[in-house]
C-alpha cells in the first residue's frame, strides 16, 4: 500500500511542478517590473509582423520533424506516411505542452503503435533526434560565443557539454567493445543510434540545423516586430541558450525560465518591460500554435497517447 501511494505522489508530482515552476518563474520575473509598461509594448505593428512569421515557423518546423521521423524511423510499416507522421507529432505538441516528458512519451506510444514498430525502435528514434537537437542547440552556442568573445568559463561548459554529446554518439557507434560499457551500449533503444548509416546522421544533423535557423528566424522577426535592434552572432548565442534552458523539463514549455533566461541574455537591448513582452509574446505564440494544431489535427491521437501512458503507469503501481 505504501509503494502504491508513494508512486502516485511521485506521479503527481511530476505532473504538478512544472507549473509551480512557471508560476514562480514569472512572479520573479515581472514582481520588479511595470506590468503596464510590458502591455504598452503590445500593439497591432507585432501583430502585423508576427502572425506571418509564426505560419511560416508552423509549417517548416512541423515539415522538419516530418521528415525527421520518416528518415530515421527503422522499418515503419507501409502505411505510415507524411500525413500519419504529421498528425502524431501534432499529438506530441499538445502533449508536450504540459510536460517535456509527455511529448516525448506520446511521441514513443504513438509511433510504436501507428508505425508498427517495436517500443525500442521507437524510443531509440525519439532519442536519436533530440540527441540530435542538443548537438545544434549547444554547437550553435557555443560557436555564437566565440565570435562575440563571451566569458572562457561560459563558452567553455557549452564547448564541453558539446564535446561530451559528440563522444557519447562516437562511442555508442565505435567498433570495439566498451568492455563494463558494453551492456549499457547494447540496451535496446540505443539501437537506432548504433545502427543509423553515418550519411543518415549528417541528414538529421543538417535537418535539426535548419530547423534551429527556422527558429532564428522567428526570433529575429520578433525583435524586428518590437523595434529591438539585435546583432546576428548574439541572436544566435542569445537564443540558443534560451532555448536550452527552455528545454529543461522543470516547467511548462519552458514558460517562466525562458523569459528569466531572455532577459539575463539580451539584457541592455532594450527596457526590461520590452524584453520582457518580445519573450512572452514569442513563447505565448509558439505555444498556441501548437496547441491548435494538436487540437484540430490530432486530438483523438493525444486521447490515445494518454490513455496508453495511463495503461504503464497503472502496470508500474505494485500490486497488493
């Protein structure tokens, strides 16, 4: 009974601090600041510019992961195409939304069930494209540094979180035995990235690359939108770092330590308040984006990837 309720807690709590997180975040964030002058900031010119912008992040980005899934996915079955791909990422946004660990699950449970794969090949999928994403997201910052000349100690933890990911990828694929690492090396979801040809890995690399410069692209088109002039090298550095620890599965889609991150990386841009309103406008956007395009293209697909999630879970609670 005890392993019962301790894993409910455990559960709840999972579900429940990321939003403490967000909340807290923000009221660090604006308990300083003019909350009217963060409104001022609003207006129909951002509107104008943003909208456009977000279409075009929506569909590249979701074209990108389309593409991602299809390309790395081992031995799908025939009927899984561009559309299903598409629906089922959708699924995974509105989930993700909520968690960083419940679109990843969804993702998992959706492709092993829709593209008849094994749980391994599915999971070893997930893993290969974000192992994928961090790569970019840390070498872009790191380079970005460089060319600004930030601080040796700064640039020198992303160059070696960088190097430590690249290493981990070659040893997982090198060609002699880890010796004690080899078990670790032959679990099953480790499989996609000792087994994906290295022309492969250089496309997914090249793809999370351009969807990395999609996301650029929007930032610029925000900062554009607020009359926030921002120079090239330290949007890059600026937004890659933002963006890693957006990533972080501590709070809501990153809502609340994103903004805490933007304003301490652009800090002297601009006015507080107007960093303040660019970053929630950008997060808030990409956000309800998502959102609708997992509400209207594959709600049933999120139904399913939660009621599956709720089947494992009720298999981990001990039995009496």
């Amino acid at each position: 009974m005890g392993e019962v309720v301790s894993l409910t807690l455990r559960t709840g709590m999972q579900r429940v601090v990321p939003f403490a997180v967000s909340a807290l975040a923000l009221w660090v964030v604006f308990r300083n600041l003019d909350t009217s002058l963060v409104l001022d900031s609003l207006n129909w010119h951002v509107a104008a510019v943003m909208l456009p912008a977000l279409l075009v992040f929506a569909v590249s980005t979701l074209g990108i992961e389309v593409v991602c899934i299809l390309r790395m996915l081992q031995r799908p079955s025939p009927d899984f195409g561009i559309v299903l791909a598409a629906r089922i990422k959708c699924a995974s946004y509105l989930l993700g939304i909520l968690h960083y660990a419940l679109g990843v699950g969804a993702l998992t449970v959706l492709l092993r069930r829709r593209a008849k794969v094994s749980l391994a090949d599915a999971a070893g999928t997930v893993l290969l494209i974000s192992s994928g994403d961090l790569l970019v997201v840390l070498g872009f910052a790191a380079v970005g540094m460089a060319v600004v000349g930030a601080d040796a100690p700064l640039l020198g933890v992303f160059a070696a979180v960088f190097a430590a990911g690249g290493g981990g990828i070659a040893l997982l694929r090198a060609p002699f035995s880890l010796g004690p690492l080899e078990r670790v090396r032959a679990l099953p979801f480790f499989a996609s990235l000792r087994a994906v040809p290295p022309l492969r890995l250089l496309e997914l690399l090249g793809l999370r690359v351009l969807f990395s410069c999609v996301l650029l692209g929007l930032s610029g088109s925000a900062f554009y939108a607020f009359g926030i002039p921002v120079e090239p090298s330290r949007l890059v550095v600026g937004m890659m770092i933002v963006a890693a620890v957006s990533a972080l599965p501590i709070a809501v889609a990153g809502l609340g330590t994103g903004q805490a991150a933007f304003l301490a990386t652009f800090r002297g841009l601009a006015e507080p308040e107007a960093l303040l309103a660019l970053s929630l406008t950008l997060s808030a956007s990409m956000i309800s984006v998502r959102v609708l395009m997992g509400l209207i293209f594959a709600r049933e697909f999120s139904v399913q990837a939660i009621q599956e999630q709720g089947r494992v879970h009720a298999d981990e609670q001990p039995q009496p």
